[in-house]
C-alpha cells in the first residue's frame, strides 16, 4: 500500500543473509576479504578494469565523485531539478570545497549538448566567473526517463572535447539498464563516464552504494577523500557483503525488473493521467487533490508532487498483485 519512495523498501532476503555471513572476525576498514572483491567482480561486470569504493549513501557516492573531478573554484553543470541540487542539502558544495552548480533545463530532467552548449557560451575565460570542470546526468533521471547509450554517448563526447568530466549519478541505475536491455559499458565507459554511483539502497540493499571508477587511478585520492566525509566505515565488510549478494546471479537486475514491471501496471491502467512516460520505476500522474485524498482513504500512500500531480515508485519487492489494487483504484476515479 506504500508507494512513496523504494527508499522504504524491505531489504532484500539474500542481502540480509549476506550481511549475517559477513559477521565475523576480519580485516578492518576496506582491508577485508569482501572488501578486496569488489574491483573485480565490477569489473567482470562493465567488461572493463575499474576500482570500487563502497559507500552508505548515495549523497555521499554523488559528492565524493564530484570532488574528483572538480576543484573548489570549478562548476558542474546539471540539471536544474538534478537530486545533487534539489535533494543533497548542499552536500555538494560541501564535498568539493565550494564548486558551484551550474543548472540547465531540459525535458523530463534529461540535460544535452545543446543545453550544455548555450551554457558554456555564456562563460567569458577569466578568472571573474566560474569554469565549468564537469557535468552530472541522473540515470534513471528524477523523472523516470533513462538515458540511451546514444544520448550518454553524446555527452560523453562533448565533455572530451570539452575537457569536461561526465559523473552519473546511477541511484537508480539498475531501472534504467532493465529498461533499456542494453550492456552496462554502452551507457558508461563506453560512452565516455568518468565516475558512476551506482545505487543499491533503493533496489532492496540496507546501507550500500558503489561509487565506480572507470580509471582506476582516479580512485586514489577519493579513498582518502572517502576517510575525511566520514564514510570509511570500520567494519565496511558488511557494506562490500551487500553489493557482492546483488551481483551474484544479477540480482540487481533482476530486482530493477521486478520494480519496473511494477510500474508499468500502474502507468497502463490511466495513460491519460501520465506527466511522463513511464520507463523505469516511477510513475507521474495528474491527480486532483480530492483524487489523492481519495486514494488517501483507502489506504495507499505517495508524494503529492506540485499542484494536482502525485509521484508513485514501485519497489522490488512488488508483484502484480500488490499493484493491481492501486491501478484499479486509480482507473476508478
């Protein structure tokens, strides 16, 4: 009956076994088994050598990559409603020294070169304004809408061109790969990101994101980064142990799936409500405030998102039969 946020999912049975089998005497810090795993089995999985620092919040994953990749008088141009401006409290800023974000618009919160383009032309080279270093795309974006590897392509080649870094911000990562079927590296590496975060707390984990390098030397210096935030946790084997239990059998994938599917029942049963198309877990839909009480009633729970519009998110731990009632109730209005 709560569709406000995956964040209030359970967590995922096999992650919860994981984390218990992860309970013994070990290495501290990042020095344990676990922890040592990680680079590369990510690696196995982006067909491509990375280095992986585990992190408890996807604030923290964000930031700290954009603290690689930007200097305190530098920018990172995003998206106006991107979550690092909307929905990080300023942890941005915070982490980089004082980089300014750069906002740009762009439909369904998805920024391009064009955008970023008018933006740069507005710049003068001198020391009076702030030189963009970086930009940050959301993938599945705050809307819901994912980027195609032609589109991530075509940023990425702006940015080389540019000499700009490109930072995914992937808390929703593995919706947007379930719904675009393609190779993780088309969407990454390949398309030219220099830093993802990619999110598991929203896809059944407890405590674990994966902040991924695909320059494995652009990892060294966010370690110690990563120990002055605060997120070198001592006992990080419990962390290691959650994303490891996702990768096995793609488990990640497999949840992003369920979650999606979730959805896209949800979005079938009013098409003519929807704000946005429904492509990975999040549903936008026009909604009266009487409607919303109405649904309130009942007994289902969600955002109300502005005036007359409400956002619903699906979880893993969805089946049909626990949406079929809301899409129903919905349609009956």
């Amino acid at each position: 009956m709560r569709f406000f946020s995956d964040n209030a999912a359970p967590v995922h049975p096999k992650v919860m076994t994981a984390i218990a089998d992860a309970n013994q005497v070990d290495t501290a810090y990042d020095g344990d088994q676990l922890s040592q795993r990680l680079d590369a089995a990510f690696s196995e999985l982006f067909e491509h050598e990375v280095a992986v620092l585990w992190v408890s919040t996807g604030t923290a994953a964000n930031c700290l990559a954009l603290a690689s990749l930007v200097q305190p008088h530098q920018g990172v141009i995003c998206h106006r409603e991107a979550h690092i401006e909307v929905d990080e409290c300023g942890a941005p800023g915070f982490y980089t020294g004082g980089a300014k974000l750069m906002l740009i618009e762009g439909e369904g919160a998805k920024i391009t070169p064009t955008t970023i383009e008018a933006l740069l032309e507005t710049i003068r080279d001198d020391v009076h304004q702030v030189q963009p270093a970086a930009v940050s795309i959301t993938n599945a974006t705050e809307y819901g809408l994912a980027y195609r590897p032609e589109e991530v392509g075509a940023l990425g080649n702006l940015c080389a061109q540019r000499h700009l870094g490109l930072h995914m911000d992937g808390a929703r990562f593995g919706n947007a790969v379930a719904a675009l079927g393609c190779p993780l590296a088309d969407i990454t590496w390949r398309a030219g990101v220099d830093a993802l975060s990619f999110g598991f707390a929203k896809n059944g984990g407890m405590n674990a994101e994966a902040l991924v390098y695909f320059d494995p030397a652009a990892a060294d210096a966010a370690r110690y980064r990563r120990k002055r935030a605060g997120h070198l946790l001592s006992k990080g084997r419990f962390l290691a142990a959650q994303l490891l239990a996702f990768l096995d059998d793609n488990l990640w994938l497999k949840n992003a799936r369920t979650a999606n599917e979730a959805a896209a029942i949800i979005a079938q049963s009013a098409p003519e409500r929807l704000l946005h198309p429904v492509e990975a877990n999040e549903i936008f839909i026009r909604l009266s405030a009487a409607e919303a009480a109405a649904l309130r009633a009942q007994g289902y729970d969600f955002y109300d998102w502005g005036t007359d519009a409400a956002r619903l998110v699906t979880s893993w731990h969805h089946r049909e039969e626990d949406v079929q009632p809301l899409a129903k109730a919905i349609a009956a209005l």
